[in-house]
C-alpha cells in the first residue's frame, strides 16, 4: 500500500497535482492521510515538499530504513502561475531520497524537450557565487547555518570575491518567475556556483561552470563536493546527468494518465 501525507489544510495545493494522479494510477492501493495531524510515517509513505509535518517524517524514514517517495520542484519546466497550461509544468518524483539519483543510460529526448544550449567549460571567473538553498533544506541537512560556515569556510581557502545569491522569493513562491536579476547573469563572471542542494547547480553546469554541493545533492554525480578543491574544481560533461534527471519529473498529465508510473516502472524504480 502506498500512504500519502497530504496537506488536507490547504485544497489548493500544488501537491494534489501529484496526489490526485498517484492516487489514480499506482499499481496498488491507496490511502490518504493528513500531514497536518499525523507524525509517525508507515513504511512506503509520499509526500510532498517540506509542508507541515512532512520533514520530521522524512527523517523518521530515513532513520527507520522505511521505504519513500517525495515529490517537489522539477529540474526543467517548473511552474509559473502566471502561465499554467497543460503539460507546460513538471514535478520531480525521488525514491527514498528528497532528489533523484543518477539513473545511467537515459535517452535524451525527455531532456531535448526544453532546448537548453549545453556551453563548454569556462574555468575562469571574476568570484564565487553561493546559492543557499531554502531553510527546509538546510533543516534537513542539519546545516542550520550553511550560509555564513560556507562563506567562512571559502574565506580561509581562497581571495576570490563571494557573492551570495540567496532564493529569489515573491508571490506567495519562490524559484526564477520571482527573481528581479536572472540566475544566468549572475554566473556570467563566477569562477564557480557553491550551492548545497539548490537547483542552480543545473544552470552552473549548463554554462559550463563548475558546482560545489552537498553530498546528499542530485548534482554530487557531477559536482564537487569538497571545498579544498575550490581553486582546482572538477568540471564533469553533464549530458547523461541531464537525460536522467529529465526522466524523473513528469507533467500533471503523465501522473494521471499513467505515463509516470510506465516510465517509473520501465527504469525499474518502481
């Protein structure tokens, strides 16, 4: 069986785009049960986000070795409220994790799907740009204060600039429809992107530039993640990372009519 958490408080959450078609399609039954009340998870539970009390149980199914699946923001084609249309808008769907692992062998047309230019590496740069991710994560991490132990740790490693770029945040949301300057022009001139689960490790990458992450980041396949080598980084091509990541977030669509749970099952996550 498969228990989802949902966030019986607000019906207009984004999270029901999920649910509702999970709840449809998955090859077994369904129960739902409410994040606002309920704390101790069942084994092959979902949720969504870090809403209510979705990350005390994420840690409780890690810590108990329970199977989970989260879902959140994609990697490509995230919402924008101001132009939601069908199938113009994905979520990403992660297996006892809160990202996705690499997945190897993934074909490209998924990814092809978004027409991102691929740059070469561009080891040069004028600073380094910090990308914090959202407080939810860094609870996560147990890195309450990745911020400032990030800037203190690069200041002792290196004489670059540090530019903080913190989540561009408007609207009742977050993410690049509420950034006042793009993400890509603040990696014009950066040495490198130092994030510890932020999505702007793809932008970086796909400019060619170097990521630093955290270990339990989806980009530490092709990431650094330790900051010693700050001066020395490690740029890996990226183009198999990008098709599996492609192939692990899904449109309202392909969760209700079944897409989702094919393509889960083909790549035997599922």
């Amino acid at each position: 069986m498969l228990t989802i958490y949902a966030p019986f408080n607000n019906k207009n959450s984004k999270a029901w785009e999920v649910f509702n078609g999970f709840e449809k399609t998955w090859p077994d039954q369904v129960q739902l049960l409410d994040n606002t009340v309920h704390k101790e998870p069942v084994d092959n539970s979902m949720f969504w986000g870090f809403v209510n009390n979705n990350l005390e149980m994420v840690k409780k199914c890690e810590a108990r070795k329970h199977n989970f699946w989260f879902a959140d923001t994609p990697y490509f084609g995230r919402f924008d409220n101001k132009n939601l249309k069908p199938d113009n808008h994905y979520w990403r769907i992660c297996k006892n994790n809160i990202h996705v692992k690499y997945v190897p062998g993934c074909k490209k047309d998924r990814f092809d799907k978004f027409n991102i230019d691929l740059k070469a590496p561009d080891l040069k740069g004028d600073y380094i740009l910090v990308c914090p991710s959202s407080n939810g994560i860094h609870s996560y991490l147990d890195r309450h204060n990745w911020t400032n132990d990030t800037v203190e740790q690069l200041k002792r490693l290196t004489d670059r600039p540090i530019k903080i770029r913190q989540k561009p945040r408007g609207r009742g949301t977050s993410g690049p429809s509420e950034a006042k300057v793009p993400l890509s022009e603040d990696l014009k001139n950066a040495w490198a992107c130092v994030t510890s689960c932020s999505i702007s490790a793809i932008e970086a990458v796909c400019l060619g530039k170097p990521v630093f992450c955290d270990k339990k980041s989806f980009a530490s396949h092709i990431g650094n993640e330790n900051l010693q080598d700050i001066e020395n980084p490690m740029f890996v091509s990226p183009e198999d990372w990008l098709y599996s990541l492609a192939y692990q977030q899904f449109t309202p669509e392909e969760l209700d009519n079944g897409r989702a749970i094919e393509i889960l099952m083909d790549m035997q996550i599922l």
